[in-house]
C-alpha cells in the first residue's frame, strides 16, 4: 500500500472537508473524496466510493446538513462532540490541556488561526486540516521535521481520538452519508497508524 | 501561504497540482497552486509565533452576572481566559468580586453555547418540537431576517414587529431603540418588568428616585433588609461582602426574609415574615417609631409644642378646615392637575424636609401596633417593637434597605413605598450611613432618530404597545406618567390576544422569557404563534427552541465591548466591556454588530434609513472617520458614548470624577470613577412634587389622578383595577395591602415562595457544573439537585423524609423536585431556588438533556403571573401562588 506524503496530504484533505460544514464543501466532494482515497487500499477506495457517492447527491444535501448539525453542532443535543478535549480530557474542558497541545503544534508549524476558525483548535475539522498541511510540507521538503510532526500529533493526539469520534457518529448518526463516513474514519485511522508507524520507523533509522 | 482563493470549477483544476496534490477548498475547487488550501489556518506572523507570555495578563472588563456590574479584570494566557479578579481601580468594589465572576469562565467555554447561526427546518413550534436547526452564515441569516421585516414595512404594518430585550449595556438604544423606531415600530419591550420596577416604584413616590439606591455601609449603624440578601445576592455584592465584616463591628443587622438566608443567617435578627406581608411589618415600625417619639426630629420635624400627639390609635387632630376632608372629595372627583397642598398644619407640627406625616398618621400608621402586625406577619410583636426603636436609634445613619423580595409583589407597590419611607422617619435618606443616590456620570446619548424615521415609521412607532402598558389595569407609572413603564409579562398575552395588535416578526436578544417569567407557558404559547421570531443569545435555550433563527451572541464578559453605569461605595463609575479574547465561535455583538448588518440588508433592500443613522449619526470622535462596518461601529459608538470619561476636549471631562487620559488610557483602566457622594445635596430637592420626602406622595396623586383621568375613572376605580383594597386617600400613603393568592388555602396549604441563589449569574449559570457542583452555598440547598425546603414541622406532618421527590402544584402547574427538611423557614410555607429546572439550556442544567427532562422544576411553571400593576412588575415575590406537596 502506497503511503507517501501525497496521499496522506490527500486523503487529509478529503476528510477534513467531509467532516466540514456541508454548507462550506466543495461543490464536487465527491470527487475530492475519490481522489484523496485512491492511491490507498481498495476497502479505503471502496469507502471513500460510497460516501462520495453519498455526498454527492444534491437531494440530500439538506438531510446531511441536518444530520452534520445533530452530530456536531446542534446546541440542544451535540450527539458526537467534535472536539479533541472531549475524548481526551477527563475532565472534558474545551481549551484546556488538549486543546492547548493542538494549538501549539499549530504554531510550532507555522500557523495561526484563518478567518475560518471559529471553533476551539481542537475542533476535527481543523485537525484533519493540519494533517493535510504537515503532509503536503513534507512532501515538498527534504526536512525530516514534517513527518516527526505527522508522526507526532497523529500519535499523540488525533490518532488517539479520531477512530473514537467515529465510533460516535457511527453509534449516533441516522444518515447513510456520515455512517459511512464513519467507516472511512475507521479504516483510514487504522491505515495512517500503520503508515506513520512505518515511516517514523524508517525516519528513526535513517536517524540513526 | 495564505487561503486559497477559488478561481476555477473545472474538474481539473482542483483535481491535481504539480506534485499531485489535491486542492478542494472552502465552498468551490481551487485552481492548482503552489500552497496548501487551507480553510482554518493562515500563516503566523512573526509576532504571532513569539512563546506566549507565560505569566499572562490581566484585562479589564465587566461582570454582569448580576446587577452590581462590578469592573472586573480578566486574566488571559496564552489567548485563554484563566481567572478573574475585581478591577483594583474601581473604586466601587474596589478590587473585590464575589463567586459569579468565577462561573463566567466555565459560560464562556461552554460547549452548549450556540457556535454558529442556525435556521429552523421543522416549521412546528411546541416545547419538544424538534426545531431541526442547520448552520447558516450570517450573511444568509440576516438576509432572511431582512425580508420578513421588509414584507412588514411594504405591508404598512411595522407596528408587527417587536425587539425583547434581557440583559444589556448601554450601547442597548443602537439595537433596543433605534431598529423598532426607525423600522417603524413601538414595540422595544425590555425585561424590568421581571426584575425590580416594583422596587424602585417606592423610592420613586417617596423621594423623586426612580432607581436603585446606594448605601453607606462604612458609616451606617443599623441595616434592616427586607429581603435583601446583600452578601449573597442583589446588590453590590462585592462591596457588601467586603464591608459587612468591619460593618458588623459598628452596625446591628436585622433581616425580615421568609427564608433564613445568608445575610440573616449573619444578623443580629431575622424576621421570618410571612410571605406578602412585609408591608404589614414595615407600617407597624413606622407606627412604633412615631408612637415612641423616636423619629428623627430634625428631618421630619416635631409637634410645635413638642408633645407627641402621635397616639395608638387616635387621630391627630388636623386645623379646620380639613385639607384631608377635601382631598378625599377630589380624589372622589378626579380632579387632575391640582397643585400641591400642604397636607400638615404648621400649627400642629412644624414637619422640616418631609411632607405628610401626620396625614399618614392618620391615614394608615395609628392603628397598626405591633400586636395587630404580629398576627399578620408571624413575626412576635416584642420584636417588631424593638427592630423598629433600634433602628431609630441609630438616626439617619440606618439603613432601610428595600429590595425586590419585599416589593415585588401583586400589591407590593405600596409595600415598596412603606419600607423605603422608614428611612425618611429617621432622616437617613441622602445622609451620611444612610440610603443615597449616583452620582452624574460624563457619558453621553445615543443621537436623536427622528431624522431618519420616514413617515410610516413616524407614525407607526407611536402606536399603543403590546404589552399592555397604560390600560386601566396596568398604569404603570414610570416617572408619574401612565404608561411611562414597562409591564414585561403582558407582552405574552398582548401577543396571544394580537391585541392592540398582532406581531409577525420579533428579535430577542439577552433573555430567556420562555423560563425566566411567571406563567411561562404563556410565552411558550405565543412564541409557538409568533410566525417569525429571532433568538439573538449566548446559550440556546427555551426561548431558543421556537425561533426561526438562532444566532450566536458574544459573551458580555469576555468578547463584547460596551460600558455600564452603575454604583456603589458612594461611587458611581462606568465600566467598559472589552473583547479581552478572541470568540471562540462565530459570535457577533449583539447591540452593535448585528443591527449593522440588518441596517446594510435593509439597504440593500432600498430601506436604507437604519444605515445612514448608523452611519451619519455615529462616528470616531477622534478622526471624525464613519463606520464602514460593524466593528469599527461599536468601537465608534462606544468612544461617542464614552467621550466624557477620557476626551478632555469633552465638556463633562473631569467635571464628575476622573480624568482618563484618552481611549487607550480608558481601555487600559477599564474603569472610569465618580467623586465620592456628596451627603445632604438633595434635601429638600428632592424630585417629589414638594421637593421633600413625602409620606403623603403628592407625586403619586398626581401620577393616579392622570391615570384615573386617561380612563375616565376615579383613582378608586384604578385601584379595583389594579388588585389594591385601600380606597381614598389611601392611595397617597404608604399603607398596608393584605397578601394576594391564587389557590384555596385548602386544597393548596402551603404559601411558596422562591429566592435566588448567590451563584447565579442573573439566571445563566444552570449549565456551569461549578453552580450544580457547589449549590449548597445558598442555605438549604444540596448540590447537583433541586431541593424544596418545608419545616420538619410540615414534613413530619405530611411523612416526608429528605431526599424524597415530592410533586409540587399550584393552579397554574406542576412540578417536581427533592424534599428537603429544614428550619430555615416558617411551617406553612415551602421554598425553592430559582434557576434549576431547564429543560433546554444544556446537559449541565437538565436531568435528560436529549429527552428535554429537566434537573428539578422551573419556579416560573407553578408561579401565577400575577402583576403589581402600579409599576407594571411580575409579582414573583411575596407568595402568590398556594401550593399542595405530595409524594411522586
């Protein structure tokens, strides 16, 4: 299975975008979502395929922005908390130790918050986001830094919760869309653990 | 490397850059390019990537977790807002807060804070309709609110609209006055009604102030609360806890309060009043005060002969002719407009700075012994006897200090008049250790309207409101004029009966009405009718789930600018609310930023009066420079608004207090202070109608005597219609109004009453664990539930243990809590806490959030929305509701 950095950057940037507003995705998700994944294994392609699919019909659009809305948004019942600290916070607080490890590796890269960041920055689709970014650096750099920071915050951070916010949204969601979705996140979480696992390994190596 | 911009659709161009990289960005494709395309981030600026400061730093806002708006600083690390403290420049708390500061943290970062703005999908409205919210932008959220008030204006009925108003700062009159008037429509509604008007009606026709009091705790040497809780609750909380101690020391306290609370639990006496019947207690201290010859004689002056006439139940004989004789007949009559007349004969008394005590000798006081309270009140005569002489004792230095719990009630207006009054018989109004006033502060209006109402606006605006002020049964008498105030609770049932109109399109920002007001339901039915309605707030809650639109509010503490008045520790001051974070979510400012963007849609929409007012009315006075947009709009109007704390170009600068030295210096500070309170200024310039303190309120005559004429009616028929007893002169005197009750005392023994705890912040903290965590701070109370306190007397009667749930139901509903047995209450009555009972406020607040289960029981379900009419308040207090508790 092919693990370069491309595809990582890829496949980070599909899910980063299916796990946005719906109201904010690209007007062709689907192909982005076919795209990021199909330089991966064919169960990823597969499940990229069928959420795609999925995404892509404008008829359901609105029943996915519901459904993106009781999953993550809405104040009345949050079904599947989009945020890092609720999974990896005992005692859950947004923008408390967690969401301040996710802000500093934000700012150890080189970035600061874009017009788009309302959300704490531990939010999911922004991790994801930064996951996309490291990767894309990487590839377009000899500087091994890239990748001990994919490495890093994957193994340290969004690994660690990721395939847990999946879980919820697998247990919680109604819609075919983000139960699928859910799948991806599983299988793609698996996938990048082995991936990084590999290439920190080689990294370590060459290191030494 | 920056956010893409989109520039192509095709399907190549996002497909694949030069390294194969794909390029899917925000709302299209992106073109292939160099950089990543990044929705959330921006590259750092050197600046940006410097270590934080470790230590953090400290900036200044305000709290208003209650009504003493304390200035307040912030300490914010690393972008965070970790702790609070009071601003040690403010001269009013100076440097000290209490626990509601503290709690604010855990609102600002909670995770149940509308985050973005969102459209209702399902077009059914009920408690557990599932709204079906989506997220929106603001952009597509302002252009739909637009619309409908357009359809309004194009209909020739903007009077359908109607803007709620909660909580707010002073930059309220942009959103509060400016949208209804210049869009067309009367209808600003605010929320005082439900807070204290009643509180201030008594003050008000007793001593011209329409306003809450200050107090002089260094200087005092006695402190009667009537349900006051001063170190827990209502008012300056800060100050109080840091000066009851030394004050304690120099002062006797006694508190008359239904329930043991904090302050009582610290005072030298508790009078456990039964609820509703302060006013009986308070007249009977007047009658001893005057009936032992203990009043201050150099404020109110004395007998010409130094004999005291004032005789259990006698009369004091008044010259001939009688002026009481005759103004009873006119009061009969309806005679509007009369002068003044001098209602104490100087050949009697010789009375100095009030006005009309032997009248109200002889109206009300001369029978009301303490042995005719005690069977009203509950409270032992010997002890009304001895509160009343030792607080006269201490002269113009006590303090009668009046709050809602004693005037807040269906006939509370006159108890409100009767406590504020004993501050008048011992001189201390406006005197050194007394009650006294603000000071003028140098802030300043917002520019006049009318230029930019057009004339369906003109017209329209001065159409009669929708809650009901000025009709008969509610006069309402903000500043002696009928109509002059607000009857908040009204407006559910003006709506529901579309009377005098029907309303089609509403914004409500700051509140909460469909849990904070008696007879709640009412205002879930109405705003299950209300075809359009906008919920501008911090938190989604029950008002939230019948809006069409919810959008997300700054938090005033931490991501709002604006200012507050306040006072306390005989300084006034104005305090700024800054943006000490940047918001976590996609919050505007709901007075400023958010009517802007409705002005730029009306434009748009070719009504572009609100943006020319916004943008011709307002601008920085420094530069002289417009707004261009909503940010630089409320920074405008706040420098406008502010000017006098800090431009010394301005002609109040330094007149009242400090002199700031610009902006930066303002924002810096946080606080701008008044000079301390000059004692003794207002005597005998007080804003009565005789420039005196006034025991018999020829304010208040005239203020009826108008009403009465505007219906066509006799002030009698005003007080039928306004649930009062008292007939004739009374009506001008501060006299006792037996307690009003809904339910027969059989089926329903007990009398309920609630009380509010020290750790809410005005009703929003159900959803911080640190309010449910630490509950039982407030007397009584136990942690994470929601007891209702009954005397073991009661308990042991009806067989109930702690803990168990018990069904409470009154006339209007039911609801449920856990018993709790305790003795900080009178048998035959049963309290609970306002706050808890939230059945769509967050998983902190309710039992079941998903299921809409409530933590406990919402006061305001069983509450009878009764009114004290005369200033237009909800009666919460004083027990109007009989309840019956039985085991679940």
């Amino acid at each position: 299975m092919p693990v370069n950095a491309e595809d990582r950057s890829n496949a980070f940037l599909a899910l980063a975008r299916a796990y946005d507003l719906p109201g904010t995705w690209p007007e062709d998700i689907g192909q982005l979502l076919r795209k990021g994944f199909a330089s991966w294994n064919d169960e990823l392609a597969g499940a990229a395929e069928a959420v795609a699919a999925l995404g892509e019909c404008p008829d359901s659009r609105t029943r996915i922005a519901q459904a993106h809305s009781k999953l993550f948004i809405d104040p009345f019942r949050i079904l599947s908390p989009p945020w890092a600290a609720y999974y990896l916070d005992p005692e859950k607080r947004l923008l408390g130790p967690v969401s301040q490890y996710a802000a500093e590796a934000y700012v150890e890269a080189g970035l600061a918050p874009g017009s788009r960041q309302t959300e704490p920055p531990d939010h999911i689709a922004h991790e994801l986001e930064f996951m996309y970014y490291l990767a894309f650096r990487e590839a377009e750099s000899d500087d091994p830094v890239w990748l001990e920071r994919s490495a890093r915050f994957w193994h340290e951070h969004l690994g660690r919760w990721l395939p847990r916010l999946a879980a919820s949204v697998a247990e919680n969601t109604e819609e075919d869309y983000y139960a699928r979705l859910a799948e991806l996140t599983l299988a793609f979480s698996q996938a990048v653990d082995a991936a990084l696992d590999g290439q920190t390994r080689q990294a370590d190596l060459a290191d030494g | 490397m920056t956010d893409q911009i989109p520039t192509s659709k095709n399907d190549d161009g996002w497909q694949i850059s030069r390294r194969g990289f794909l390029q899917g960005s925000a709302g299209t494709v992106a073109a292939a390019t160099a950089g990543p395309a990044l929705n959330f981030f921006t590259a750092a600026s050197a600046q940006a990537q410097q270590p934080a400061e470790a230590a953090g730093k400290w900036m200044a806002s305000t709290c208003q977790g209650c009504t003493s708006w304390c200035p307040v600083q912030v300490k914010v690390v690393d972008g965070r807002a970790v702790h609070l403290r009071g601003n040690p420049l403010a001269k009013a708390n100076h440097g000290k807060i209490c626990p509601r500061p503290h709690l604010a943290l855990q609102q600002v970062y909670d995770p149940d804070r509308v985050r973005q703005p969102m459209k209702r999908t399902n077009p059914e409205k009920g408690r557990g309709k599932d709204p079906g919210f989506v997220p929106i932008s603001w952009d597509e959220a302002m252009d739909m609110l637009a619309d409908r008030i357009m359809e309004l204006r194009n209909d020739g009925e903007p009077e359908k609209f109607a803007l709620f108003r909660g909580r707010y700062t002073y930059l309220r009159d942009i959103l509060y006055s400016a949208v209804p008037k210049i869009i067309g429509s009367p209808n600003n509604i605010s929320h005082s009604a439900i807070c204290a008007e009643a509180e201030k009606f008594g003050p008000y026709y007793v001593e011209g102030l329409w306003d809450y009091r200050d107090y002089d705790l260094e200087h005092t040497r006695y402190v009667l609360c009537w349900g006051a809780d001063p170190v827990s609750s209502n008012r300056q909380v800060p100050h109080a806890i840091n000066f009851w101690g030394n004050m304690r020391d120099n002062a006797t306290v006694a508190v008359v309060d239904p329930r043991l609370s904090a302050t009582a639990a610290k005072a030298d006496e508790w009078l456990p009043v039964i609820p509703g019947e302060d006013g009986a207690l308070a007249v009977a201290m007047a009658h001893v005060i005057l009936a032992e010859g203990a009043w201050n004689k150099t404020f109110v002056g004395d007998f010409v002969d130094g004999e005291n006439r004032f005789v259990p139940g006698q009369t004091v004989d008044e010259p001939q002719p009688s002026v009481a004789a005759e103004g009873a007949e006119r009061t009969e009559g309806i005679v509007a407009g009369d002068a003044p007349t001098s209602r104490t004969s100087a050949s009697v008394f010789n009375e100095i700075h009030t006005h009309g005590v032997v009248q109200w000798w002889n109206l009300e006081l001369k029978d009301r012994t303490p042995e005719w309270a005690a069977e009203r009140t509950g409270i032992p005569a010997e002890q009304i006897r001895r509160v009343a002489l030792g607080f006269a004792a201490a002269g113009s230095r006590a303090i009668s200090w009046l709050s809602p719990g004693a005037s807040m009630q269906a006939r509370g207006g006159y108890s409100a008049m009767a406590t504020h009054a004993l501050n008048g018989l011992v001189g201390s109004i406006d005197a050194k250790g007394g009650v006294v006033a603000k000071v003028k502060d140098p802030t300043g209006s917002v520019p006049d309207m009318a230029p930019y109402q057009d004339e369906l606006a003109a017209s329209h605006s001065k159409y009669d409101k929708i809650d009901q002020r000025g009709t008969l049964a509610f006069p309402s008498l903000n500043g002696g004029k009928s109509g002059g105030g607000v009857v908040t609770n009204a407006a559910a049932d003006g709506m529901l009966a579309k009377s005098p109109n029907e309303i089609k399109v509403a914004i409500a920002y700051w509140s909460n009405f469909g849990f904070s007001t008696s007879g709640s339901y009412r205002w879930e039915q109405a705003l299950s009718e209300l075809p359009f309605f906008v919920h501008l707030t911090t938190n989604a809650s029950e008002m939230s789930m019948f809006a069409d639109l919810v959008l997300p509010a700054a938090h005033q503490l931490f991501e709002k600018w604006g200012y507050i008045k306040g006072k306390q520790n005989l300084h006034s001051y104005v305090s700024l609310n800054q943006r000490v974070i940047d918001p976590l979510w996609d919050v505007k400012q709901d007075e400023t930023e958010v009517p802007f963007m409705l002005a730029e849609k009306l434009a748009e929409r070719g009504f572009d009066n609100l943006y020319r007012y916004y943008t011709e009315g307002f601008a920085d006075p420094e530069t002289g420079a417009a707004p261009t947009n909503g940010e630089e709009f409320t920074e405008y109007a706040l420098k406008m608004l502010t000017r006098g704390c800090w431009d010394s170009t301005h002609e109040d600068y330094g007149k009242y207090g400090d002199r700031l030295e610009g902006w930066e210096d303002f924002k810096e500070k946080g606080v701008w202070n008044s000079h301390r309170y000059e004692y003794g200024k207002r005597v005998d310039n007080f804003a009565t109608q005789t420039g005196k303190v006034e025991f018999y309120s020829e304010t208040l005559k005239t203020a009826l005597r108008g009403h009465a004429e505007r219906h066509d009616t006799t002030v009698d028929g005003v007080l039928e219609a306004t649930n009062y007893v008292g007939r004739g002169e009374l009506a001008f005197v501060p006299h006792f109004e037996p307690a009003l009750r809904h339910g027969d005392e059989v089926e329903y023994p007990f009398v309920f009453f609630e009380h509010r705890s020290r750790l809410n912040r005005e009703g929003r903290s159900a959803n911080c664990t640190w309010y449910q965590a630490h509950k039982n701070v407030d007397p009584g109370d136990e942690n994470w539930s929601d007891v209702l306190k009954m005397n073991p007397i009661d308990a042991d009667a009806l067989g109930l243990d702690d803990g168990d749930m018990v069904r409470i139901t009154s006339t209007t509903g039911t609801i449920t809590a856990q018993l709790k047995r305790w003795e900080g209450l009178r048998p035959g009555t049963v309290a609970k806490c306002y706050g808890q009972g939230h059945w769509a406020y967050g998983r902190v607040a309710a039992a079941n959030f998903a299921e809409h289960v409530p933590l406990g029981g919402n006061n305001n379900e069983i509450l009878y929305p009764e009114f004290e009419r005369l200033s237009g308040s909800t009666a919460r207090h004083g027990g109007p509701s009989r309840v019956k508790v039985e085991r679940v």
